[in-house]
C-alpha cells in the first residue's frame, strides 16, 4: 500500500494552532453582533469558518514575515516580535490595529527606535486592510476583510 498526503479537509480532526486561537479570541472581543453584544459573549473558535481562519493565519504570517524585516531596518533586528510588542501581545495587537480599535502598537514604548519600529509595524499592519467579523444567518462568524 502506497502511502499519499491526506488533504486538510479530510482531516476531520483539525484543531486550530494556538496562534488561530489567539487571532481569533481578539476578534471574538473586539466585535459586536446585530444586537451590539461581543461576539465572545456565544460564540467561540468552534463558529468560525476553517477557510477565514487559515487567511487570518497567513495574513498574520505575511505581516510577521515582513516585521522582521522592518525590525532590521529600525535597528533591532537582535530582539524578537514579542520582546518589542510584548510577549503575550503579537497576536492581538496586530488584530486590534487592523480592526480599528485605536490601539497602537507604540504605547510600551515613550520615543526611539523601538517606538518607530513599532509605528511601521502598525503602519504595515494597516496596508492589509481593516478587518472585522459578523455572524451570518447560519450562526457562523465570518472574516470582513477590506484590503
């Protein structure tokens, strides 16, 4: 018997890395429902579309590839992502910055390279384009995403 690659949809026990879980619980926090309830309040991961969870992946992957990049240019291309944003924070201050919820990347830091970097890693973050989330008619959460 020959051995062949299973394709992700048939993999029925897919989960979600801990990084899709940290994407999408800001995203369950920073949006409302029709009723102006967040949407964490009942929903979790389990509602979300598999599809929108693996392009908020590689947008996040796109952007963090990219960060590093920006960190070299500031100058700090020897501190990792979470040693300049924070270490439990990549995820949701990237989400937070692309939803429009006024929270800047730049507030750990008072002047310097670092709140530069952190300025262009916002301004980065942006160019991807606003997102957000609303729960259709079947109960699901799906991903708006104006790039």
């Amino acid at each position: 018997m020959k051995n062949r690659t299973i394709h992700p949809a048939e993999f029925a026990g897919w989960r979600p890395s801990m990084v899709d879980a940290a994407l999408w619980e800001t995203i369950l926090w920073a949006n409302t429902d029709s009723e102006g309830e967040l949407l964490e309040r009942n929903h979790d991961l389990s509602a979300a579309w598999r599809e929108d969870v693996e392009a908020l992946n590689a947008q996040f992957y796109s952007w963090r590839d990219l960060a590093g990049d920006v960190m070299i240019s500031h100058g700090l291309g020897d501190l990792a992502l979470e040693d300049l944003l924070g270490a439990d924070r990549v995820e949701h201050s990237y989400i937070l910055v692309r939803d429009g919820q006024g929270v800047s990347m730049a507030d750990r830091w008072n002047d310097g390279p670092e709140r530069d970097c952190c300025l262009a890693l916002e301004s980065l973050a942006v160019q991807q384009g606003e997102i957000g989330a609303y729960v259709g008619d079947d109960g699901r959460i799906y991903l708006t995403c104006n790039a």
